[in-house]
C-alpha cells in the first residue's frame, strides 16, 4: 500500500532530528568515543528504533510491525560483518579513534541516500516484474549456504582492492592524516586525505553490504516504507555499535553461521509463499530472533572455552 507523503517527511525530519542531536550536542567537537558511551548511543537508537515501532502499530497494526522489527534485526545482525570490514579500513590508513565517528556520521549521510536508491529501484523492479523476488529468494539461500560453508579468508591488504586502485588513479593523495580534514592543498594542488578515502572506503562497503541485506528485507515485506525505514533505523544505530564492538570482534566468530542461516531462512521463505502459503510475520521474526541469539550465545561460549585452552 503507497505510504502518504506526510508519513515520508516525519521519517526524515526524525532520522535528520536524530542526526542533529548527535552532532550537534553529543559529538560537537572530534573526541575518542569510550565503550561505556557507545554502548549507551547504541541503546538510545535501539530504543528509539522501537518507538518508532510502536508508531507503525498504531497506524498500521500489527503484521507490519513484525514485518518492521524482523527487517531492523535482520540488518542489524547483517552489519557485524560490515563493522569488521570498517575496523579493517580504519586501521589500514591509520585513523585515529578520535576521528573515526567523523568519518562514520558523514557516511551515515550519504547511506541515506544509496540506501533510498536501491530501495526504490527494487521496489520498481518487483512491482514491474513479479518474478524478481524468486531472484532474490535465490540469491540469499546461495549467499548464505557460500557463507556458511567457505571459511572466513585472510585480511587482504587494501592495496590489492581495486577501488582503492581506482581512487589512487584518479585522485590526488595526501600520505598524511590533516586531522579532521578530507581535503588540503599541497604544492598548489588539492589532495584527498587518508580521512577522505576511508570515508569514501566505508561508504562503498555498505553498498556491497546492502546488496545482501536489502533483498532480505524484500523478503519479508514489499512496502518500500517498511523496508526504507526498518534499514535506515539499524544503520543509524551501526556508528555507535561499531564502537562498542569493534575491539571485541573476535568473541562473535561463529556469528557468521547464524547470519548464513538466517539468509538461508529468508530465501527459503520467498519460494515457500510463492508455492504454497505465506508465513506469518511473527514466525519469522521469531525464527530470526531465535537464530540470532544462538549465534551470538555459542559464539561466547565458544570462544571463551578457546581462550581458555592457550
């Protein structure tokens, strides 16, 4: 069902509401952001999240509040392997901890934006052609059974990722950090700081991501309002998650394989309603939740029975 435009506006003017607060009080000057803060910051978005849940319950009921609350858990649990992928772009150029929340609030901004992109040409996409979904149905079992059964690979150096090597090739490079700065003159040239290139670094990975995570959203509803808004509510909240977790990354190793199954779920649940009958959104916020929460217990545990046998 076509969302009015008014419904729209108040989406952005909270996201640009929640944005300025974050800015403009919390994160007004560049400084190291402690865990205890992050993990605060990441408690507000997910409350905040919630709230606006709530606004889906009383406007639209029920069905497309689960449909709301699975697609927000399923990127937000989609988002650890893109916090690794951050961790690895910022310690690769060196950016220190104090400007990292720099880098991420203005590759927030430009999230918005790609993210309202791709949506919107895949909600044109299936309304045009039905038999898009079974793509994407598709897709996501084959990407989570790759995910489940190929092990992580070694960190390659960002030298060899060809992005960087287009970047290098076309844009004049600082080799130094400017502090805050993206871009400074040097003998009568502007150059792009390392700041810069790591913005533009994390800003492609997450459409590298999305490519996974938008379509799983599809799967679970069609509404491109429900689908925009659950994925901009779990990215707003990946800054600070990145931040609480980034130094303890390693204790969600085996994540990965609830993450496989949940995309293999998703998929599956795509040819099901498409044969046979549509499961119920609660089911599958159920069986999201169920899934995510073994992943992570087992990841604990496990790692802490390793970590104990060194």
């Amino acid at each position: 069902m076509e969302k009015p435009l008014w419904l729209w506006i108040f989406f952005i003017l909270v996201v640009m509401g929640l944005l300025a607060i974050d800015l403009g009080i919390f994160h007004k000057k560049d400084r190291e952001i402690s865990t205890r803060e992050s993990l605060g910051l990441s408690a507000v978005y997910f409350l905040m999240a919630l709230l606006y849940g709530q606004f889906i319950w009383f406007y639209f009921g029920s069905q497309a509040t689960f449909e709301y609350l699975t697609g927000f858990l399923i990127e937000k649990s989609l988002s650890i392997d893109n916090i690794f992928v951050i961790s690895l772009i910022f310690t690769y150029f060196g950016i220190p901890k104090i400007y990292q929340h720099r880098v991420l609030f203005w590759g927030i901004l430009g999230v918005i934006i790609l993210r309202g992109l791709m949506i919107g040409l895949g909600a044109a996409a299936i309304q045009k052609f039905s038999w898009v979904i079974l793509l994407f149905g598709g897709f996501l079992v084959i990407t989570g059974v790759k995910m489940f059964l190929v092990k992580s690979a070694d960190e390659k150096s960002l030298e060899d990722n060809l992005l960087y090597k287009v970047l290098k090739s076309f844009i004049p490079m600082s080799a130094q950090l400017h502090k805050e700065k993206f871009w400074v003159k040097e003998n009568g040239r502007w150059c792009a700081t390392p700041l810069f290139i790591a913005l533009v670094m994390v800003e492609f990975a997450d459409v590298v991501f999305a490519v996974d995570s938008v379509p799983a959203i599809f799967a679970i509803t069609l509404d491109p309002y429900i689908v925009y808004t659950s994925n901009i509510f779990a990215i707003l909240g990946l800054r600070a998650l990145y931040f609480a977790l980034s130094n303890i990354l390693h204790r969600f190793e085996y994540l990965k394989h609830a993450l496989a199954l949940i995309l293999i779920f998703i998929g599956g649940k795509i040819f099901y309603g498409e044969f046979f009958e549509k499961i119920p959104a609660h089911i599958s916020l159920s069986v999201t939740l169920a899934l995510l929460a073994g992943g992570v217990i087992y990841s604990l545990l496990k790692t802490s029975e390793e970590k104990r046998e060194l």
